[in-house]
C-alpha cells in the first residue's frame, strides 16, 4: 500500500492550493512571491508557520484570522481540499506506483503540476482583474519547453507539432506586448488567443474542441445562476450592472482544462 505516498501527494496539492492565492493576490501589484511572508489583509499581522499550514490551519483557528478575529474566507479551504484532489487524481492516474517509480511518468507528473500552477494562477488573476498574465504564461511556456526538450533528447519525441504551437503562441504574445506597448492598454480577445494557444501547447489541439465546448457551457451556466440569483433576490439593478461587466472568459476556459485533462487522464488511465 502507498496510502502514506497518497497522502503526501495531497498535502502537496494543499500546499500549492494555498500558494495560488496569494499568487494571484500578489503577482498582479508586481510583489515578491516568495520570500515574503503572509500576513492578514485585515489587520496587517503577519503569519507565523502554524497559521499557514493548509486546512488544518483554518481548522483549528475556526476559519478566523488568530490576531484580529477577521473571518478567513471559505473560499481559500475549498480551493486547497480541490487543489490536495487534483493532486491525488492526477497521481494517481498517471499510473505511478510504489515500488516501481518509472523516470518518465514521475518527469511527466512534475511537469503537470508546472502546467496545473500555470493555469490556475492565470485563470485567478483573470477572475479579479480580468486580464492573462503575461509572466505566468511566459513561465508556464519555458517549463513546457523544457519538457518537451526532455522528451525529445531522453524519449526521441517527435517535436514537430510541438513547435507549431509554441511558434503560433509566440506571434499571439509578442503581438500581445506590442499592442500594450503602443496602447497602455491589454487586448483581452488578444490575451485570450495567447492563453488559449498556451493550453493547445500543453495539451493538444484535439483536446481543444472539447475544452472549449465546457468552456462555453460553463459561461452559460454561470450567466444562468446569476440571473436566478438577482431575480430571486428582486434587484434588476443589480442584474443589470452584472450583464455590462463582461465575462473574464479565461477563468472559465482554465476551469475546464484543469477538469477536461483530468478527465482524460482517468480515462486512459481506466482503458489502460
Ligand atoms: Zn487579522
């Protein structure tokens, strides 16, 4: 049994599913993400080791800040239990297995979770400020090349498609960049070209179709709820002013590729 691997491997998805807040906090005011310590957005203290460890920390504390009693919001448990999930799925159904640790599903698995952090930071900041970050794709995109230099150098992948993608999805940023420059301004349908080039780069073009497809159908859904939400609640003002401000499409599209990959592992995994 490596219940004891499993557990780790959730833990480190809890981990990770505390760091993406504040990434996504952070990363758009240009602070260090790091070396710098948390502290409560509402009384300024800093968290000290016990107060950052993931669920067990909102636990104990009753989800309140320990310093100033400042409710934590639910939000932040629920994405580090879904973050310690996607972890174990992931593991899981990359087929790695005690003893028989193979050097190529583990270098794969590792590179998921460069790919995974890439899109949930990306999809974060996009839900807050509606718009892609530049330096995470940018990071994301170096991490892929690395994998994909390693496939080609230890297991003699073709790259070919490869590098139509990441070619394609160098135009989309330096084009990106070029308008921001001329502009001060992002294109958004722009920067939702250049996330989605990312994602076909990572993934592949056939699984694009589907993603998109969920994409699309988690937007519907969600304009749905919204619209129940207001009207039951009698504020057609409020309604109103939710229908203007326009949808941040790549907090939808990171949605479904993080749940669509995962889908796709499981399945393989299961026909396997
Ligand atoms: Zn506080």
């Amino acid at each position: 049994m490596d219940i004891f691997t499993y557990i780790i491997i959730f833990m480190m998805g809890t981990v990770f599913g505390s760091f993406f807040t504040l990434a996504v906090y952070r990363l758009p005011l240009h602070k260090d993400i790091t070396h710098e310590r948390s502290f409560c957005p509402n009384c300024n203290h800093r968290l000290e080791f016990l107060d950052l460890i993931p669920i067990f920390s909102y636990i104990f504390l009753k989800g309140k800040c320990r310093y100033c009693g400042q409710k934590i919001r639910i939000r932040y448990l629920i994405l580090e239990i879904l973050s310690g999930l996607v972890f174990l799925m992931a593991y899981a159904s990359f087929g790695i297995h005690y003893p028989n640790y193979e050097l190529s599903t583990l270098v794969a698995f590792v590179f998921f979770v460069f790919m995974y952090i890439t899109i949930v930071i990306v999809a974060g900041i996009d839900k807050e400020y509606r718009t892609i970050h530049k330096g995470t794709i940018i990071f994301g995109t170096i991490m892929q090349v690395l994998y994909i230099l390693y496939l080609y150098i230890m297991e003699g992948t073709s790259i070919y498609r490869y590098s139509i993608y990441l070619v394609l999805l160098l135009i989309m940023q330096i084009a990106n960049i070029l308008y921001f420059k001329k502009t001060g301004k992002n294109a958004y349908i722009l920067e939702i070209l250049v996330f989605s080039f990312y994602i076909i780069f990572v993934t592949s073009a056939e699984l694009f179709l589907p993603i998109s497809i969920f994409t699309a159908v988690l937007i519907a859904f969600n304009t749905l709820i919204q619209k129940v939400k207001f009207n039951l609640r009698d504020r057609p003002d409020i309604l109103k002013e939710n229908e203007s401000k326009a949808t941040s499409i790549g907090y939808f599209l990171g949605i479904a590729t993080v749940i669509v990959v995962l889908l796709e592992n499981v399945l393989k995994y299961c026909i396997k």
